[in-house]
C-alpha cells in the first residue's frame, strides 16, 4: 500500500515590490506525489542561500524562468537519498541538486551530483566547494586569468564567492584587495582569507575610489565583480592597461526598476585594452568536476578555508534570503532543515 509522505515547503505568494520581503513567501505542507521508475526520494538536510533567488522570484529579464506565483522556491540543496527507483543513485547517498525550499524533494537525476566526505562539514559542498567556490575558481582561471605579483581587487570580499576568489588569487602570489560593508567582515578579510588592504565601503571618510587608488597604488589588474554599481564604477577609474573585469554578480543594482547611470566605459576599455565579461556558472558545468578535485584537496588540507552562516529549519530560508540581501550574512548562508 502506497503511504502518502508530507512534505513542507515555502512557497512564492507574491513578487517583491520591489524589495524582497518575508510577505513574499508562506509555508505549506502538501502531499508527495508517488515515485515513479528512474527517480528516487531526497530528504533535503541544508539548502543553499543565494542572492541570484531574488532574480529568480522577479520575472526582469534573466538566464532562467521566474519561480511561478505558487511554486517552490527555487534552490539547491544537500541531502540523502531516502528511496530509490533508480539504479544509478542508492538508499544513504549524499547528493546536491535542485531541491527548492522543501524538506523532501523527487528527483529523476538530472542536474544532480554525488558528492565526496572529507575532513569538513558536508555543507562545505554548497558553499566553498558548490556553485560559489566553483564560480570563484571559474572567473580566475576562465577570464582572469592572473600571473603572479598582479593586483586584483574582489568585492563583497568576505561572501562566499569572494572569500574563496580572495584565496585562490593569493595562491597565485597576487596583492588581493577586497571591499566589505562591515569592519567585522574586514577583520574576517584580514585574519582567515589572506587579504593584503580591505576597504569597508560603508565607511565613508572618503570616496571609493580615492579608498581604492590608495589601496591599490599600481592601479587594478583583475578586478572580481560580485556587486557592480558604484564600486565597478570606482575600479574602473583605476583599472590598468590590459586589466580583467569578471563580471560574476550585481547585488548592488536593482532587478526590476531602471538601475542608475553610471559613466560609460567603453572609451576606458579601449584605451586600457582591457576587458570585461560576464559569466553564469552553470553554462560551464563540465569543468565542475575538474574544480571539483582540485579545491577538495586544497580544503581538506585546510589550505583553503571557509565560513559558513547557518540557520536552523525550513521555517527561516525566508528571513535567511532576505538577511544576505541587507549584507547581514557573516559567511555562506545556509538553512539547516
Ligand atoms: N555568475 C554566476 O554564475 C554566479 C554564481 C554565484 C554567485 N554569483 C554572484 O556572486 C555574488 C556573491 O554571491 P554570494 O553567494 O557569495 O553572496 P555573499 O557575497 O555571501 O552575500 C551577499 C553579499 O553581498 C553584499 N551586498 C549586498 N547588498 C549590497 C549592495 N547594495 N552593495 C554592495 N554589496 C552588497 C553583502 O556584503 P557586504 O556587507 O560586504 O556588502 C552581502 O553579504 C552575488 O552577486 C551573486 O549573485 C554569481
């Protein structure tokens, strides 16, 4: 006989307007549809907190389809595989995928990845070693390709992407400088990534970029973008010739109204022969494996390091998506189910 499983979710009940807010989500518990041959049965443990979840829930242009009004949120998770109807995943695996904001998800396999135990916390597998340590190792080596003794400069620089950029690019032996909103996230800069200089851009004592030309005297040769908006803006007066621009995220421009002018940079691109390119990580999938390996080793010798922030039950990925957009994360935001 067939029990019916439960399974609370959040669920999308309005757009933001234009800020995202927790009247935009409501709980529900509804029925698990039974499983059919090919898929298997997850038991969601943490899902992955992301700033690209406000995109998503808007319907302003994007690379993917809005989360309908209705639907599950849209996320990745980790979790255990609970039942299985499919041969090539087993009862007990670890696995991360698209599970949205649930506690149990159905899953025929796609888009979904095995991952390995180490000397860390599993969830290290969202954050330094998911989708954002991934995008940090991608923009270094795909577009910013950096040589020793070079200055980069990353911002939101304690986040989880930034933090991982920062590290890989001091590996390389570059002068990193970052920018935070908090002198918490500064000291974390300082103490646990390997920074050179931190900016806290929220200080306001000076311009951005006078901060920036003073940290960075020999001008900016890779500049990793989390935020965009004015600090891009800044980098650019200070970007040298032959200069990198990874265009990796743009929390700091709204989705849905008109984002403010700014001045134009394709006369600074031309003179500096520089370059500037936008990625979205999950076009470049097939070389998750390969980042994969080659950060595993290094974070579970403890030579690449993380911080995580993490929220307890299903019941706060709201406020824990609303708190990383409001910079109030100390660390890759993570909801524990
Ligand atoms: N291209 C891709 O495929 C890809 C993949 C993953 C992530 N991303 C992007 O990478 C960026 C970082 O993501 P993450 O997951 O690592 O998040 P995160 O950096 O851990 O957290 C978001 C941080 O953004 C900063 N922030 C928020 N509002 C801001 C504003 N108005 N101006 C400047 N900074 C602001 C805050 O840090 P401060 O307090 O320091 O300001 C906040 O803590 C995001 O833009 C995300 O969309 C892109």
């Amino acid at each position: 006989m067939f029990l019916m499983r439960r399974s609370r979710c959040v669920v999308l009940k309005s757009r933001p307007n234009p800020n995202v807010d927790l009247g935009n989500f409501e709980m529900e518990n509804r029925n698990l549809r039974p499983m059919e041959q090919g898929e298997f049965l997850v038991k969601v443990e943490y899902l992955s907190i992301d700033p690209a979840i406000r995109t998503w829930i808007n319907t302003a242009a994007s690379y993917t389809d809005a989360v309908p009004i209705g639907g599950v949120v849209r996320s990745q998770g980790l979790g255990r595989v609970l039942e299985s109807k499919n041969d090539k995943y087993s009862v007990g695996d670890i696995i991360v995928g698209w599970f949205g904001w649930q506690e149990y998800s159905i899953s025929n396999g796609q888009d979904v990845y095995r991952v390995k135990e180490g000397k860390f916390p599993i969830s290290y597998n969202l954050g330094i070693l998911g989708l954002a340590g991934f995008s940090a190792w991608w923009g270094l080596n795909k577009i910013g390709m950096p040589k020793e003794g070079e200055t980069v400069l990353v911002s939101s620089a304690a986040g989880s992407v930034g933090s991982a950029a920062g590290q890989l690019f001091k590996r390389l032996g570059c002068k990193v400088v970052g920018t935070v909103g908090s002198q918490e996230k500064a000291d974390l800069c300082l103490s646990k990534y390997q920074y050179d200089v931190v900016i806290n851009y929220k200080n306001t004592d000076a311009p951005i970029d006078e901060k920036i030309k003073q940290a960075c005297p020999n001008g900016i040769d890779v500049y990793f973008d989390n935020v965009g908006g004015v600090t891009l803006d800044a980098v650019m007066k200070n970007i040298n010739t032959f200069g990198r621009v990874i265009l990796c995220g743009t929390i700091s421009l709204p989705i849905t109204a008109a984002p403010p002018q700014g001045p134009r940079v394709e006369r600074t691109l031309l003179i500096k022969r520089a370059k500037m390119e936008g990625f979205v990580i999950l076009d470049h999938m097939d070389w998750y494996e390969h980042a994969y390996s080659e950060m595993f080793e290094w974070v579970n010798n403890g030579s690449l390091v993380s911080k995580e922030d993490i929220f307890v039950g299903l019941e706060k990925a709201a406020e824990g998506l609303v708190r990383l957009l409001a910079g109030q994360n100390l660390g890759k935001q993570l909801i524990k189910i």
